[in-house]
C-alpha cells in the first residue's frame, strides 16, 4: 500500500484516544513466593481501581480497592501472608486481611478519627507471623470552629506493629508504636534471625534523594533499643536495606555520586561497593515498598542499573561480575522480588508494553504472566526513540528522547516540517523512558514529534546532574526545554511555528515558565500544573511541604524568587494559548492553582480551555477522563499549529473571563 501525501498532524491512525483511555491498565509492586507471583493492577474502566492479582487471578473483588495515601504518592499495598492477604483498603486507608474463604475482608486497623486520617505503607511481616510492620502516618484535622485550640502538628509518622488477629480494629492500644521521632520513615526490614530491625528515615526540609539515613536498633520483645546510623547522613542519599546476614546489610548509596549498591556491616563497618559505576541502581524515593534490587538463594543479586534507563542484570558477590540478561526489554520499574532462583519484575521496550516478567536466574527463561496492553499496534505505527544529548546553556549537557513521526500510511508534502511536542516530565526529581507509550503513539501517528527532555534535575544521570536544579526550579528546566526545542528548529528537524510544550505537575510548572517568560512555543498543555509557588507551598502536602526550599529557596528569605518565577505574577507575558486540566481533589497540587492561571488568562484575553474533572485526583486515572483529555489536547494542537486533526471534537478556546 503507498502511503498518502497527507500534512503532518492530519495523518490517519488506527489509535483512538478511547483505545489509549480503555488500556491504561497499571501494573506494580509484583511480588513471588514459592510458585505464586503477586501484583497490583490499576484499572481506568473501573474508576482507577486497583486490585491485587495472584497467578492472572483476581484475588480483590470490587468495590475493594488496594491504595495506600501515604505521602499521598502511596506505593505497594498489599502483602500476602499465611493467614491472608492484607491490604491497604483506599475508601477507609484501613488495613484489611482477606482470609481464604471468607466473603469479605476484616479490618485490621481502628477507625480513624477523620476519614483517611490513619494510613498504611511498607507492609512486612513480623519474624513470628503474628504482626505486620509497617509505617503508618497519622493527620490530625484543623479546628473545625473559629477560635478553638489548634492541635498539634498535623502530619506524624512512625513505624508500627499490628496484629494480625485483629483485635487492634477495636483497640488502637493494641498496636505498638516500635520506631518515632523522625518526619518520615521507610523500608522496615527486620534481620534473618529477627534480632534486629533495620529502616530509612529522614527529616523536614529534605526529601529523601536529598539525605537520609540508614538506622539499626535491636529488637528487644517487641521493642526496638539502641538505634544507630549505620549509613547515609545529611547530603547522602541511601535506600532499600536488605540483609545479607544477620552481620551485614545491603543499600543503595549515593555517596560517590551516583547510586550503588554497598555492602556494610551491621554497626556501619568497612562500608564497601559492589560495583562502582557511573551508573543508577536505584531511583527516587516517591512511593515506597518497591525494591530496585532482589537477593537469590545463591547469594546472588538481581540488580537494575543503567544511565537513563535501566536494565536487568545478576550480581555475583564471590566473583564480582555483572551480568546483563539477555532480555528483549530495555527498561524495567524499579520494583523486583525474587524466591529461590526465580526473579519476577516489570519490564518494558519501545514495542513491547510494561509486562510482569518472571525470570529463571538458573537458565535465564522468561515467561510473561500480563502486559498493560492486551493488544499492541503494529511496529510501524510505533515510534523508535532517539537518545540524543544536546547543548543546553552555558554549553551544558542536556539529555532527552526525540520520538519522530511514524505512520506507514501517511507522509507530509516534501519539504514541510514536522510539528514537535516536548513533553517535560513531573516529579522534578524523575526521568523520562524510551518505552512504549500508547498515549505518545497517540500523537507521534498523526504525524506530532514528541521530545522528552530530561532537563537539569531529572535522576538517571547521576547526584551532580540532579542538583542543577537547586534552587534553579523554574530557569534551568525551562532553559533546557527551550534549548532541545530551539536546537531541533535549527538541526531543520522542526517546524519553527510549529513547537508546544506539554508537563504534568511540575512539568506543568515548567511548561507555564516557559511561555510566560519566552515566545519560542505556540501552544502550552499543563496537566494539573503548578502556577504559584508562594500558594502552593502553603497549600500542598506534608511530604513536599518543604521541597521548594531546596528547588527555590527556604522561607523566609527567597519571597522574591518565589513570586519572579511563578507563571501566575507573570500570566499577562502569556505567549501562546493555553490549555489547562486538573482534578479537583488533587491534594498535591490543588484546584486553585489552575483556577488562578485560568483566571489570569481570561483577564488578559489570551486564549484558553480549561477542563476540571471530579473524582480525580494528581494523576487521571478514569477511562473516561483520560479520553476527554487527549481529544483536547489533539484539537487543541490542531487550532495552536496549522493542521485539521482527523475525529475528534473541536476545542472550544475562551479568550475573556469566563463564566
């Protein structure tokens, strides 16, 4: 078949915003033991509830929904034990046990005195069976009436022992508080032998890819005594302890500048790297009870590690060699669990979608149990990722994925360049992946480019790399999403008037800086953006209350950063139109700081849309939402840049204060 002369953004594609909406399915957090491969799976048609699967069955039957709040980022949410499986139940944030035969679960935890107000992370199981350990974060409510006392602080978190028999549901007596005094606690582990618990903590203003640390205390009936900092401090990173023996750990550091793997004894002695390399084996701590490295019964470990990217490789402690697996994925979620010589994690490659891989490190078979997409476009209609490092300001390295136009039906008249989309990432503290993305296929097949830029401050390159961003939020990553745009224009690669840039979160940030501050983009779609730093961080929760001192700076003290760079203080500089979407029970970045630009935009008359959503929260997860969102944001490109999209509802832009 010849393809057809058809403009860029105009191309026919056999990928609806309806197919992208129905298989956004989300696996995580698998889990083996025995023969018996665990995980979890988010669904968009059943409102983003996310259930637990055991061998591709379902084991949670709705409404039942395991999802932690824990720093609101939550993490793994369920554990299986001999006497059930627990999870964490997200309408209550209860821990629950679902007991073979019963036709409910039973809650393992007390009502909390506001809804959600006691919430669940980390689950493990005590060395006797009879507990589950984990930490558990508490929020006392303000004062409902003018005037009354205001309580303590509200946010605390500590690591906890619950009964598995259930009797902590009536009597929050019963549980045992084991660990306290730190803001924020993670990786509870307990030694072979049970003498020992180990654990990461932190404290307010870092966050955890900042400086934490790597505690030990005894464990004297229940009881931890004498905690000791075996590893990690102010300015080192270490994450995911697990015991080697009942004398030494394992944790990632990154100390040396980039996160390895150390060996270390039990009082902090003779701390010794695995495998030195300017390489990450490990990533950023956003949602806990994942670990990036998994222990065989050998000895050996299973192991992610890479710039960028990360693949699968087994470590041998006695002969020191790293071997990679010869798999067909290129990059894998940094959650692994291994039982005997099996390996189970989620993998991924430009064709292949994110899949639970069980491995056998003996022979090194692996066997896929389910993939987020049941059914995948042919390879022509994917995009191949070009990992590229351009010349950012002051001559410095930017690194990002360039993902051409790819459709076999369809090809622009010679000579006209392609639009291109840069799409900039959340977190800051996060990195982009050259895996298959049907939301990405979505606009790469109607002929729009999308370059994922891994501005200063994104992990996969290293400590140094990430700190580019200190106290820079706002102007490097807005200078390196501008220079990778600019450098695409002048290769010939782009159309000149043809550039949007997109983010979410805090790539929503950026994607507002940079057209409230320069004209090189003709269109800006911020997903439940920041607009206003000042706002936000009174507003925003505990986990990120204090992120801004080190993106922007401490207050008091850096006001004036704070209001120079918000988008909000300069919306009338707006360069472009504007489309914005938002849920509207985001408890990470509010309603407001939508509705503000909104505001601004419309006092000013530049041109708008903005689509709020209920029910949704910082992430969309509901099919429906998901396709309302990505028809939008087509038409919306199609209106900014020049092109008639193919099927899809025309995008009404409001220019004025909207009713």
């Amino acid at each position: 078949m010849t393809a057809r002369v058809t403009p860029f953004g105009s191309w026919p594609s056999p990928i609806s915003a309806a197919d992208v909406a129905r298989t956004r399915v989300r696996l995580s957090f698998p889990t083996v033991i025995g023969d018996d491969v665990w995980w979890q799976e988010s669904r968009p048609e059943e409102s983003g509830r996310t259930t637990v699967m055991r061998n591709g069955r379902e084991v949670l039957p709705p409404p039942w929904n395991a999802r932690t709040r824990v720093h609101e980022y939550g993490g793994k949410s369920y554990l299986p034990t001999p006497r059930g499986l627990v999870f964490a139940n997200y309408e209550d944030q209860r821990l629950h046990v679902l007991t073979p035969g019963d036709a409910r679960p039973r809650p393992l935890t007390p009502e909390p005195a506001i809804p959600g107000g006691l919430r669940y992370a980390d689950l493990v199981l005590s060395p006797d069976g009879a507990e589950i350990w984990c930490v558990c974060e508490g929020h006392v409510a303000a004062p409902a009436v003018e005037g009354a006392p205001v309580p303590p602080a509200g946010v605390r978190r500590a690591i906890v022992g619950i009964p598995l028999d259930g009797r902590a549901a009536n009597d929050p007596g019963a549980i045992n508080e084991m660990v306290t005094g730190s803001d924020f606690y993670a990786s509870p582990i307990p030694s072979p032998s049970g003498g020992h618990l180990a654990w990461v903590q932190w404290n307010h203003p870092r966050m955890p890819w900042d400086g934490t640390e790597l505690r030990v205390g005894v464990l004297d009936q229940g009881r931890v005594v004498s905690p000791r900092t075996v590893k990690g401090g102010m300015s080192e990173s270490v994450l995911a302890p697990l015991w080697r023996d009942d004398t030494s750990l394992y944790v990632v550091s990154d100390w040396p500048g980039w996160w390895n793997v150390y060996q270390v004894g039990l009082y902090g002695e003779s701390p010794q790297a695995l495998y030195p390399a300017e390489e990450e084996f490990a990533g950023p701590l956003w949602t806990l009870g994942g670990m990036p490295y998994a222990m065989l019964a050998d000895g050996r470990l299973a192991v992610l590690h890479g710039e960028g990217d990360q693949k699968l490789s087994l470590y041998d402690p006695d002969t020191l060699e790293l071997e990679a697996l010869d798999l067909p994925y290129t990059d894998w979620q940094l959650s692994l669990s291994a039982d005997g010589s099996t390996i189970v994690g989620i993998g991924a490659s430009p064709a292949q979608p994110s899949s639970i891989v069980r491995i056998s490190a003996a022979d090194g078979r692996a066997s896929v149990l389910r993939r987020e997409l049941d059914r995948v476009p042919p390879e022509t209609y994917l995009p191949v990722p070009r990992a590229e490092v351009f010349e950012g300001q002051f001559g410095r390295p930017v690194h990002a994925l360039v993902w051409e136009p790819a459709n076999p039906d369809a090809v622009a008249p010679q000579g006209d360049l392609p639009p291109y989309v840069v799409w900039v990432h959340g977190g800051p503290t996060a990195r982009s992946s050259g895996t298959l993305s049907l939301e990405r296929a979505y606009f790469t097949s109607r002929g729009i480019g999308v370059i994922e830029v891994d501005y200063g401050g994104s992990t996969g390159h290293g400590r140094a790399y990430r700190e580019r961003l200190r106290r820079q939020w706002g102007v490097v990553d807005v200078e390196d999403a501008v220079s990778v745009a600019t450098a695409m224009v002048r290769a010939g690669r782009a159309h000149p008037e043809r550039l949007a840039i997109r983010g979410a979160s805090s790539g929503g940030w950026t994607t507002l800086a940079a057209v409230t501050s320069g004209t090189v983009f003709n269109a800006a779609t911020s997903y439940f953006g920041v607009s206003d730093a000042t706002t936000l961080l009174a507003e925003t929760h505990d986990f990120e209350s204090r992120y801004l001192f080190g993106l922007i700076g401490p207050i008091p003290g850096y006001e004036r950063a704070y209001e120079e760079r918000s988008p909000l203080h300069r919306a009338a500089q707006t360069s472009c139109p504007v489309l914005l979407l938002q849920g509207l029970d985001d408890p990470v970045v509010p309603p407001a700081q939508s509705d503000a630009f909104a505001r601004a935009l419309g006092d000013n008359k530049i041109p708008y849309a903005y689509l709020a959503f209920r029910g949704e929260s910082h992430g969309f997860r509901r099919a429906e939402t998901l396709q309302t969102c990505l028809e939008a944001e087509l038409s919306f490109y199609g209106q900014t840049l020049g092109f008639q999209p193919l099927g899809v509802p025309v995008l009404k832009l409001t220019e004025g204060r909207a009713a």
